[in-house]
C-alpha cells in the first residue's frame, strides 16, 4: 500500500471513529464513560486534520511535513505486540449498545487503527512517514490503554 492508500484510509478510520465516539458518547449511561468518549472524538479530529494535512501535502507533490499535533507523543517500538491476544471488536452492536458494548467496540476499533499505523511504520522507507506512522500508532495504543482502563474499572470481574 502505497503512502497516500495508508492515509486515506487512515483518515476513513479517523472520521468512523469520530462518528463512533460522538454516538457513544450521546448513548453512554455512565458520566466517566460518555467524557471519555467525547475526549477521544476530539482527539480523532486532530487525527484527521493531520493526516488530511500529510495527504494534501504528498497529493501535491510536496515532503513530509511536520505535524505538531504529533510531536508530543513517543514513538513506540512498532515490532512489539502492545494489545491482549485475541481480543476483537465486537462484529456487530446491539440495536442499544450498552457501555460494555460501546467499549469492547471500541478496543477493537483501536486495535484496526494500531494496525494501520504500525504496519506501515515497518513499511515505509522514508524517516519522516516513519515517524509520523509512528506518533499515530502511539496515539491509538494511548486510546486503547485508556479505553482498557474505562472498561476494566466498570466491567471487572468479578461482578
């Protein structure tokens, strides 16, 4: 996959997982849970207009540029697996998503994005994408990480 495939379908990701969050959010019958939420929203917002940024930049024939947003975040070893095994997005939610839903969806959502960026982090020839690809797959294992800790306070066993 080429640099622009991996970022338009990277911002496809950005603008579901916008759309997701927003939903749960507005659904979530938990405070914590629906905050959580509408901060991981913003937080794909950002996503988006950075890669939409990187992908207008390459469409147009230009480098890498630089994305602030991003610089923050440590980059991560891209080789070593970060998620439980196994662990998997629910396929297809119920008419009314519980909390426990909405989170289980997504972790995996996470996971599809984690994938995304790492992949192509270990793919790409170029240091600049490199370490772009690389600042995204930290922001999506920071996501997961928050997400798992949301999910492990409200549905820990035992119940």
């Amino acid at each position: 996959m080429d640099a622009l495939e991996v970022l338009k379908k990277g911002m496809k990701l950005e603008r579901e997982g916008l759309e997701f969050y927003l939903g749960a959010a507005e659904c979530s019958a938990d405070p914590e849970t629906a905050q959580l939420f509408r901060d991981l929203a913003a937080d794909e917002v950002d996503h988006y207009n950075a890669i939409g940024r990187q992908y207008d930049a390459l469409a147009a024939g230009k480098a890498w540029v630089p994305i602030p947003e991003l610089e923050t975040v440590e980059p991560i070893d891209v080789q070593a697996p970060i998620f439980p095994p196994g662990l998997m997005a629910c396929e297809i939610l119920p008419d009314r998503p519980s909390d426990e839903d909405a989170l289980l969806f997504a972790l995996g959502v996470e996971v599809k994005s984690f994938e995304l960026y790492s992949q192509s982090a270990r793919e790409v020839d170029n240091a600049d994408a490199r370490r772009l690809f690389q600042a995204l797959a930290a922001a999506e294992q920071q996501h997961f990480n928050l997400l798992m800790a949301r999910y492990e306070a409200r549905f820990a066993y035992p119940r």
